[in-house]
C-alpha cells in the first residue's frame, strides 16, 4: 500500500498583519512538508467579512515570501483544489451543513440576540459555570428540535433568520492522538453547540476549515495551541460527515509567551519592549498607526527563520545556527515543547548577529551606503568595505555599522575621564610622541600591517611595552579606551588624521 502524500495548510485570516507566532507556525508546516516530500498549501480564510482588512492578504503573502516559505497551492499559485479563498467557495459548505441536519447530528436554530442573552443570564443567575448552547440548553431554546417539523419548515419558508447548529451527544468520550501533546480526551459534556452556518450564510472556522481540509486532502493539521479547545468539535466533525478514516493528524504548537515568561505575547509587550513581533511593517489602514517590521528593523530573513524555528523547538544538539535546508532535515515534532516558548529577542538579535557576520562585504557595502549617504556621509566602496571589515563582527545589525563608525568620521572633544586617570601617564605621552615623530617621516602604504609594524618597532625602542600603553594610544585617537581593531581603525583614518588626533591629545591632556 503507497504511503499517502503529506500536504499541511496555512491558512490565515485577512484581519490585519500576520503576527511572528503564525509564521512560525507556517515555517512549521513548511519544515515537516518538506521533509516529508509533500505539499504546503495557503488557504485565506476570510468567512468574517466583518473584519476582513484591505491589503492583509498581500501582506501575509509577502511575509511568508520574505522568510523563505514557498507555497505549492494557494490563491497566486492556483491549484486543483481552487479557489483557496474561503470567501469563494461560500456555495459548497451549505451542502455540507445541510447534510448533517438531515441526519440529525445538526439543527436548525432560529433564536434571537435577545434570547440567547438572557438564557446566558439565566445560566448565570443559577451560578452555571459555563454559560453553553448544549444538549440541556437547546431544549428550552427556539430551534428544530423543540419546534415542530411543520412550524420549521413554516419559518425555513417565511425567510426567517435561523443558524445550523452541531448536535453534540451527550456522555461521548471525544479522543484524538496530538503529536505533540500525546492522547487527548474530552468529555462531550465540555464541548457546546457550535455554530456552522451563520445567518448570512456564511459557514463558522470550524465548518469551513474541516470541509477544505478534507476536500484539499490535508493530512496533518498543524496549528496554534489556542486551536486545541476546538479540536475535539472538529473530531466529532470528521466523525459526523464519516470522515474519520480521513482524519488528519493534529499538531498543536505551543504559545510564544511574553519576553519574561509570564503570559501571552502580545502587541503591547512589543511596544513597551521597542521589538517587533510582525515580520514586515504594516501600517494600520484605517488609523494609520505603525507597527515594526523584522525585516524594516534590520533582521536578515534568515536569521529571523533560525530564530522563530527555535521558538518551541530544539534539535536536541548543541549546534543553534541551522539554515533552512538544515532545518529541514532536523525538524521533527518528537522535539517540539508542550509548555510556551518565551519570545527571548535578545536571542533573535544573537541570531541576526551570526548571520551578519557570515554575510559577504560586497552586500553589506550596498546596505550601509544609502544610510552613510542620509547622514551626509559621501565615502567610496573602498573605504565602507574597510568599515565594515572593522565592524560588521560587533554589531547586530548592519545600520549599526553606521552608527558605531562616527568615530571614524569626527575626532573626540573629550576624552574617557577613567582611561584618562588609568593609563595617561608619561610612558604613554612619550610613547604617543614618538609614534607620532615615526609616523611624520614615514613613506611607505598606509596599511594595518605596516601600522602595527612601525608601532612596535616604535615602541621597542623607546623600552616601552605595548601593554602599557595601547589603551593610552585609542584615547587619544578614539576618546574612549576600548573598540575595534586599532590597526585597521589607523589605516581607515589615514596617517594625517592619524598624527592630527594624537597632536590633540597630547596637547589637550597634559601629564
């Protein structure tokens, strides 16, 4: 018997930007489908029209792009199961929930606002804990069930508004094997009477998405820790439409938590924190408001990709940095975590770091240029690749090359008064003049190599150790007494702002 193929679905709403924890979980979907040799399908589940947001869609296609996520089927790549809008395939889930009133397993509701109101209030008053549509409620209620077969179909005729209601059975134990969680089991008596079909007949997430999964022929559900309440509702879905053979393989991912651990990730903690927890910019289209980016932050998509992969997820090795084919071949669900994963963006800056080194200088030169540019900075390639060689190990992110060569550009007014009291002294006053005298007569290139060559020629001959007196040397030319490479940082400034900067400092610090 051929194994069947494994296709997973992401399948977003339009409400707005696509939030860090639901790419991750694409870039769950993704790894496994790929490992695996199956399909990874997009579906835009957009059945609440009411809180549907111009440009969300372009917004979670480009985001998935940016990270490296590439969908086989989906509503730009088309497919045998078009259309993968919910919204475009309105016709075909009426069948399905008509289906199951015919059988029994759903009904008819036709209750009012009002009425369902104060039946929640009546539960209240009688200190019910969870105030349900269910298998006691409905028979007090205004539905198919208590009204006649002759009065249902009067008010079915008459246009009147109704929703398709589940029929969940009383005392049925409800079990799914979670690949992450293990055996879960419920009691239906925790599971309501969920709408399937809304009055503007429009089916409810839970119809909806088990009707596309089994018709896209989904094999492994693998979503969001706050879908596992749902879950055993959509067991008894498949059950009820007899597709339970069919079943996908549920996987449930678990929560990114806030930066301390204490509670649900959430846009606030961005704010207050100043990170970012979408992967573009989005720009509210009716306030206006702005919300940081990954990507406009400064975060190289592959580092953002080995970052979110370890947000609930570890290879059960010491190794951390992992490009996508190599997360790929490592992924598997055995070693994802039950318990939240703390958004730690501390460790995301880590991550971008190590991918910035690694990134070739030519690339991190086209970068920086327009930024140098903004600042009135007119530098040649040349002299950047010389700033970023010197740089690109001690920064985060590559604008901050920028920012940490001012120093560069502009010798100090003032000097590190803790250096000054430590280590300028009058070793490092002769030291500094005679480096300054050799550099005066000095013809040859103007390289790091020959710098560090003559300092210590320099230096061995007045009987003064390097030790002594280095921290004393980048004071004078920097104004603080630690950075980096101080033979490259000589060569990038030149041999006359070189002797210029340390003219100023023996002449500004006096022993």
């Amino acid at each position: 018997m051929n194994k069947q193929k494994v296709r997973v679905r992401f399948a977003p709403s339009p409400t707005g930007p696509l939030h860090i924890g639901g790419v991750r979980t694409a870039l769950y979907n993704y790894l496994f489908a790929r490992q695996q040799g199956g399909d990874m399908l997009l579906r835009i589940e957009d059945t609440d029209q009411n809180r549907y947001v111009p440009g969300a869609e372009e917004y979670i296609l480009k985001a998935l792009a940016w990270v490296g996520i590439q969908i086989d089927e989906g509503p730009q790549q088309g497919g045998p199961h078009a259309p993968y809008r919910q919204s475009e395939r309105k016709e075909m889930y009426r069948q399905y929930a008509e289906r199951l009133v015919q059988e029994g397993k759903a009904y008819y509701a036709f209750d009012t606002a009002e009425e369902l109101d104060a039946m929640r209030k009546r539960l209240e008053e009688a200190n019910v804990p969870a105030a349900q549509y269910n298998a006691i409620t409905r028979l007090q209620m205004n539905n198919s069930l208590t009204l006649s077969a002759a009065e249902t179909r009067h008010r079915l005729d008459s246009g009147d508004p109704y929703v398709i209601r589940i029929k969940v059975q009383p005392k049925d134990d409800i079990r799914f094997n979670d690949l992450i969680r293990g055996w879960v089991v419920v009691h239906s008596s925790q599971v309501d009477d969920k709408v399937l079909l809304k009055s503007d007949g429009m089916p409810t997430y839970h119809l909806a998405n088990i009707v596309d999964d089994h018709l896209m022929g989904i094999t492994h559900v693998i979503r969001g820790e706050e879908w596992l309440p749902s879950a055993p509702l959509h067991v008894l879905l498949y059950r009820y439409l007899g597709w339970a053979d069919t079943m996908p393989q549920f996987a449930h991912l678990p929560l990114l938590l806030k930066p301390d651990g204490n509670g649900k990730l959430s846009k606030r903690d961005a704010d207050v924190g100043g990170f970012p927890i979408f992967p573009l910019e989005w720009t509210d289209p009716k306030t206006g408001d702005k919300a940081l980016g990954f990507r406009e932050e400064g975060y190289l998509p592959d580092a953002t990709t080995n970052f979110l992969a370890f947000l609930g997820w570890n290879p059960g090795t010491e190794q951390e940095l992992f490009t996508l084919d190599d997360l790929i071949q490592a992924f598997s669900f055995d070693r994802v975590h039950k318990a939240g994963a703390r958004f730690d963006i501390q460790k995301g800056k880590w991550f971008n770091q190590q991918y910035l080194k690694q990134q070739d200088d030519a690339t991190l030169v086209r970068e920086i240029q327009p930024v140098f540019s903004g600042k009135g900075i007119h530098i040649t390639d040349e002299q950047a690749t010389k700033i970023v060689q010197l740089l690109k190990e001690r920064v985060y992110f590559a604008r901050e090359i920028v920012d940490e060569s001012a120093f560069l550009f502009s010798a100090p007014e003032s000097y590190d008064e803790t250096v000054v009291a430590k280590r300028w002294n009058e070793e490092a006053l002769r030291a500094i003049g005679g480096f300054r005298d050799a550099l005066s007569t000095y013809e040859g290139e103007f390289t790091a190599d020959n710098i560090k060559e003559l300092l210590h020629h320099t230096l061995e001959s007045l009987g003064i150790k390097a030790g002594k007196v280095m921290q004393a040397l980048r004071l004078a030319l920097t104004g603080v007494g630690a950075g980096p490479d101080l033979m490259i940082t000589m060569e990038i400034l030149g041999k006359e702002e070189v002797m210029r900067r340390l003219q100023h400092a023996i002449d500004k610090l006096p022993v």
